[in-house]
C-alpha cells in the first residue's frame, strides 16, 4: 500500500461531485486516482475538476486495478426492485477493495449481512453513506451520550423533513435523463395502499434511524407504522411534460419498542416544507437531554442543544474543534461538511488497521431491518417484531 490510500470511485452524478469528491480532496489519507460513469463527459469532467487522473466509462477497469485501495460506489439506486448498489459493492469486495457505498447497500438486510461478512473474511473496512451521523454536531452528541450526559435513555424522536418533493414539477426520478429510458420507469401503479412504494423511508428516513439506533443503543423489539403519498401525480423525469399517477411512500410514521425497553419514534416526509436537509433527532434520558437540528437556515447548518434534570431549559452547546474534518472553514454547506468527515473518518479507520469502523455495513444492515420492519407493518396493518424477519 503506498503512503496514501488510493481511491476509484464509480458514478460521477451530481451527489459525487457535490459531496464525494470534495470530501476525499479534503483528506491528507487519501488520493484520488481514477473514476468511472457511464456518461463519458461526467466522468471527463469530474477527473478534470478534482485532478482525478483516468477516467473511463467501463466502471470494471477501476474494479480489476490492483492499486486501488479503496471503491466508492455512488451510482442513484432505483426504487426496491433496483440492485445496483449490491452488484457493484460485492464486486469490489470481491476484488479485495475496502467500500464506500451510498445507502441502500442491498434492500434487503441479509444481503447486507452477507457482504459484510464477505469483507470481514478479507479483513476490508465497508462504510455506507449515512452521512448524517458524521456531523459534528452529531458526532459530539453520541459522544456524549456515551460519556453518560443523559443517563439511562428512555425515548427517541426523529424526524426527516424537507421539501424536496413537493413541487409535483420536480421529477421522481431526478437523475438528468438525455435520451428516455427504455423501458420507460414505472413507480408503483398499483395504486392501493397495499401497494405503495418504498422511497421517503428507504432514502430519506434512514440516516435518522441510523443515529436514533446508535443514541438509544439498541436494535428495535417491534415496529408499526404506516406509508402514505400524498403528492399523488408528478413527472416521471426531467423529459416528461405531463404527470403521472405515481404510488409512492412520501411520508411516513413508525413507531417501536427497543430492546432494552427504549421508546423510538421516527417521521420521514420529502413534501413537508422545511430546507434540506431537515433532520431533527431527540434523545430524553433519566440525567438528561440533547437535541440537534441539521438544517441549512441563515448560513447555520447545525445546532445542538442540551439540558439536564436539573435545568431542564435546553441551551445550546458549543461542539469541540476536534470533531470537524480537516480543512473546516465557517460557512461551508452541509454536505461539504458532513461528508468530509464520513470520508476522513473511512480513511482513519483503514489507515489504523484497528477494529474501529462505525457506519459500516453491519450498521446498515440494523438500520434496513428497521425499514423492512416498519414497511411490513404498513402492508400487513400490524405490529411487527424483528424475530419475523
């Protein structure tokens, strides 16, 4: 291995240009050496922006490259019946390579399992694009949480709310399409509510369960809860003219039950107005409490506030130098901020060769059974326990 990790990445959309790559630029562990797209100009360009030296359309001569330490793999997962993600990630385990997935890895949990396990069989380090739980704000209030500043915890609220989606212009699908796809997409017409699509849940509500799992510090005994569209017709994408009828979950509500008797509740909506990217998570414990709002309002993209049974008024706290990302500067945006740490945080682990590797797949595969809980209770109008899975 030379001095730096050496990175490929594969997909070079809007997402990994926006937050991807700066995030590796700003990391002194890692160089970013080749990346692949299936569009010859957004893969050209990207390479030329961030200094990437090769760049292909054939994400396979990245994945046989016996010096590429590290894949990351940033292609747009479909809906639930896409499996991108889960090709292209046991691929590069395959390979040998340490992932960097976007979320979902696979839709379903076991599968996500299973790839973990394969790395583990490699000694590879995975992580999974919950970017959330590496804002500062965040880091600093599991930290706390696991210094004991809320004592024993009692109850979860998190909530995921932005307007993303509310506009019914703005397509489903918001890849920047230039020829329609063939075959054409379809969203779910199975317009019943039994038939309702996973996407605010999978998408949105997950880097929210991901943080109130971590702060509870429990996998969930029980959930129900239940999926709704309410923006019934919208574009299919950016070349349509007309609406369409779509079935789709763009708001949702679950509760459940800890297993070690914690209470969690979680709401995740893409059509609530609010700026992105509106996550709000609330952890009430026997010594105290701490809220943290991530959301991009008058050039402030977090806060985090804390109280105690004593002064039960929450003020706001100051989070320590130490859990901002190298290169950190006053007024940079969310993604920039958040996702260096994700990336720099990934490059620690492996550089350390230590057993540290939070927000891997194992994590993932915790946070994607709650979703298949929390879907299976919709459809079946009930509650559902993790056993049944």
């Amino acid at each position: 291995m030379s001095d730096k990790l050496r990175v490929g990445v594969i997909g070079a959309g809007r997402w990994c240009r926006r937050a991807h790559l700066p995030g590796y630029v700003s990391s002194p562990l890692c160089d970013l050496v080749a990346i692949a797209d299936l569009h010859e100009d957004l893969a050209t360009d990207a390479a030329r922006e961030f200094g990437i030296p090769d760049a292909y359309t054939d994400y396979e001569k990245i994945m046989s490259r016996s010096d590429i330490d590290v894949i990351d793999v940033v292609t747009r997962a479909g809906d639930q019946h896409d499996n991108t993600h889960e090709i292209l990630t046991f691929r590069a385990l395959e390979e040998g390579k340490h992932v960097l997935v976007e979320k979902p890895v696979c839709h379903d949990y076991k599968d996500v399992i299973r790839a973990q396990e394969l790395a583990d069989s490699k000694n590879l380090k995975t992580k999974v694009g919950l970017t959330f739980r590496y804002a500062p704000a965040v880091q600093y209030m599991m930290s706390l949480v696991r210094d004991g500043f809320i004592g024993d915890p009692f109850v979860y609220n998190g909530y995921e709310q932005n307007s993303q989606w509310l506009d019914p212009q703005y397509p489903m699908d918001k890849r920047v399409h230039r020829e329609y796809p063939d075959p054409p997409p379809s969203f779910h017409t199975d317009l019943s509510p039994e038939g309702i699509g996973i996407f605010s849940l999978e998408g949105y509500g997950a880097p929210t369960i991901d943080i109130g799992l971590e702060l509870i510090g429990a996998d969930l005994e029980r959930v129900t809860g239940i999926m709704m569209n309410m923006v019934k017709e919208r574009r299919l994408t950016n070349l349509d003219s007309e609406l369409s009828r779509i079935n789709v979950d763009d708001a949702d509500i679950f509760i459940g039950e800890g297993k070690n008797g914690t209470m969690f509740s979680l709401q995740s909506s893409i059509v609530t107005v609010g700026n992105y990217p509106g996550i709000e998570a609330r952890i009430f414990g026997s010594k105290g409490g701490l809220q943290v709002r991530l959301v991009e309002e008058f050039g402030v993209i977090q806060t985090l506030k804390g109280a105690t049974k004593d002064a039960v008024e929450y003020v706001d706290m100051e989070i320590p130098d130490a859990f901002f990302p190298p290169g950190y500067q006053v007024g940079q945006s969310w993604d920039q901020v958040f996702y260096a740490g994700l990336v720099h945080n990934f490059m620690q682990e492996i550089v350390s060769g230590g057993d540290e590797n939070q927000g891997n797949f194992l994590q993932s595969a915790r946070v994607q059974k709650v979703i298949n809980m929390a879907a299976r209770s919709h459809y079946e109008k009930r509650w559902v326990s993790d056993t049944e899975l």
